[in-house]
C-alpha cells in the first residue's frame, strides 16, 4: 500500500491536499508511491509565507540511509563523487553515487555526525543506493542502512526559520542553531525529541532540512506549528505556515534547484545535470565512474545540459506556460511531429518574484544551451520564443 505520512491523517483533518508521489521504477503502482502535501490552503498565501516569514513542510517523498563503522569515510570517499576526507562532523555536501558508467544512480546529501553519516535522498533511491554501495564492500568495517522507515523528514524555509527553531529547542550538539551557515548541521531537542539540523538553502531563503524518527514526527510538527502561528510575540515574528509541494515547488525553481527524478534521474551523466560544480570533486582520488567524467571534462563532449528557460512572451497569471515534457524546438516556424526537437522542458512555473513570468528547467542539445540562445517551447498548443539563462538560478536574494 501507498507508504503513509505519519502525519497524514492530521493533515486531512486541516483539510491538506494530497497526491501520489509515485516511484519512477513503478508509477502505476500505488503500493509503491509516497503520500505527498499538494497544500493546506491558497497557494499565494503559503507563497507568501516562505518569502516573508517561514513555511512548515512535511516530507515523506524525502529517504534516510545511515552510515556506520570505522571505514566510512575511507570507504565513501573511494565511491562518492564529493571529496569528503576533510568532512567534518557536523558538515554536509551534496554529491552524486554514479554507476560504472558514470551516470548518475542517486543524488545525496552527505551530513557527518561524530559517530556516523547520513544520507539525504529521494524515498524511492534509498534501498538501492543501500544495496549497491554494499555490493562494491570487502572487508571494511562499514555498515549501511535503509532507515527510511524509522527517521522522517520535516523542514522550515524562510527568513524567520532559524529565530522559530532556535525559540522551542535546546541545543545538544554541533553549533548553536542561530548561527548555523548553509552546509552545516546540528542535533537539538524539540518536545524531547532529537531533532537532526542540516542547513540547506535549495529554496532561496533560510533553509533548515530536519530529521527526527518516525515517533516523533508529530510531536516535533505540532510543536514547531503551535508555536508559529496564533497570537502570541513569537508566531507574530515567525509568520509561519504549513506549506505542501506547490509553494516550495515554485520557490526551488526560481532559485535554481534541480531535483532528481524530475530534471535528472539514472540516465543522466554529471556534466548534463546543470550541477556538476556543485556534487563532483575534480581534485580528489579514484571513485565509481570517475574515468567517464573525466574523460568528459577533457574533452567537453557532453550530448546535453540541463539549463533554465524563461519563456519570452507576455508575464501574468494567463502567460502561456509549458508544461513537464513540452518539446522544445530551435526554429520558430518548427512542426511538431516532423521537425525534431532538441530537448523538452523538466519542470517548470510562474515566477511570482518575476512578475509572473513563465520559467522553468529543460534539457537542451549543448550546441543550443549557451546563456542567451533564443529556443522555442511548446505552450498551450503554440511554439513560444523563450531565452536560455546564463545559469539555473532565475532568482536569487539580494
């Protein structure tokens, strides 16, 4: 059956909208998707939330691995793309797991504690990335776990983030949570329960990922809830909200954060992602599918690259906006069926922090994904004019 949010059934009672997060392995299979937040109410409001105060969100799309055992530094560093020798605990880094030839098997986020590491991953990545880091294991003393199903995800973006959690938790280890940069994690105690913090700004604003285990997911939710919203000095200052997937869906994209089975999956090479300065380590040793992306970075013979879009007809709530799948041509007068395209969008929505103007995410033929190059997109059963960004990031906090 459909994995299940522990807080799912508080959240029908707030009247919350709920869809299938399918797995891309499986997507007619419903005993194989995830409950995921569509909202808890308008759009423009939960919007307004994560700009200007801070957002609630729940996140049972969102896996956990841990990692154990003396060798798991050692052992990582030869597998993952990242450099994490100098990890420190208490720091995280992005990174990819690429298969032999070197396309991109899972999208992590590498947090160290003193005693382990933890990965942050797409649900439906996690029991795969588990069993094939295993299977290149000799005898280092390195244990991987699939804890998907006893830690939950939960998270707050926005300005007034880090004041609301600093406010109901004590500190227990790591640095203080009002001084946590982007990159950075730490452990406190919400409703005495341990809460791990890792700092990530994907979404433009303040960004704090949580970690906690199942049990406590509730309490951990309601109490970060009560005590931003409602009346009192604190909910005044915190603007807080719970928010589902539209809202943030929107803000990932003008700030440039690609996602994992939406803009890149397992077919997909590094230096298509759009994100390889961001994930990979050029300076560091051998890993798994380092000959490929080395041999790619030499001679910058990749076939495609993932790039921002802004479509350039008119801005407003009736622009005319493709779609997840619109085919994307290089001459305007281009038909579909007989002309072939060059790339298709990935994601893509209306930029509230761009006056409403279409953008979105595609993956483009390199010889057309140059800042600048002027590209044509299906929208609404028209070819649309729309520019290549000079990067993925439409929007960025001044």
């Amino acid at each position: 059956m459909t994995r299940r949010s522990p807080l799912s059934a508080q959240h029908l009672e707030r009247d919350a909208s709920l869809t299938a997060y399918p797995d891309p392995a499986a997507p007619a299979d419903p005993a194989k998707s995830s409950d995921l937040i569509e909202a808890f109410g308008p759009l423009e409001i939960e919007y307004a939330a994560l700009r200007k105060g801070c957002v609630l969100i729940d996140q049972p799309q969102r896996g956990t691995v841990t990692v154990q055992g003396d060798d798991r530094v050692e052992f990582l560093n030869r597998m993952l793309t990242q450099e994490l020798k100098d990890l420190e605990p208490w720091q995280s880094r992005p990174s990819f797991w690429l298969s032999r030839k070197g396309r991109v098997d899972a999208d992590l986020r590498v947090t160290a504690r003193p005693d382990s590491i933890r990965f942050d991953l797409d649900i439906h990545r996690a029991a795969h990335v588990v069993e094939t880091l295993t299977n290149y294991m000799f005898s280092e003393d390195v244990t991987l776990t699939d804890a998907s199903e006893t830690h939950h995800k939960l998270a707050l973006h926005g300005p007034t983030a880090i004041m609301l959690l600093a406010a109901v938790s004590t500190h227990a280890e790591g640095p203080p949570v009002d001084s946590l940069r982007h990159g950075q994690a730490c452990r406190v105690r919400v409703a005495e329960h341990n809460v791990l913090v890792d700092r990530c700004d994907s979404l433009g604003e303040i960004g704090l990922e949580l970690t906690c285990t199942t049990d406590a997911a509730i309490a951990v939710f309601n109490t970060l809830a009560d005590a931003g919203t409602g009346e009192s000095d604190l909910a005044q200052r915190a603007r807080l909200r719970p928010a589902g997937w539209h809202a943030c869906n929107i803000a990932r994209i003008e700030s440039g954060t690609p996602l994992y089975f939406l803009d890149f999956d397992e077919q997909t090479l590094p230096h298509e992602t759009g994100v390889i300065r961001d994930r990979v380590s050029f300076t560091k040793g051998c890993y798994l599918g380092q000959e490929v992306v080395a041999r790619m970075e030499a001679r910058g013979i990749a076939k495609q690259r993932l790039v921002g879009i802004r479509v350039e007809a008119k801005s407003g709530p009736d622009a005319p906006l493709p779609v997840s799948g619109a085919r994307v041509f290089a001459e305007p007068d281009a038909t579909p069926g007989e002309t072939k395209p060059i790339g298709r969008v990935t994601s893509s929505t209306l930029s509230p922090m761009l006056g409403m103007a279409p953008i979105g995410f595609a993956m483009l033929r390199q010889a057309h994904a140059a800042g600048g190059t002027i590209v044509h997109v299906e929208a609404e059963g028209k070819l649309v004019p729309a520019a290549v960004q000079p990067e993925l990031a439409f929007w960025k906090r001044g």
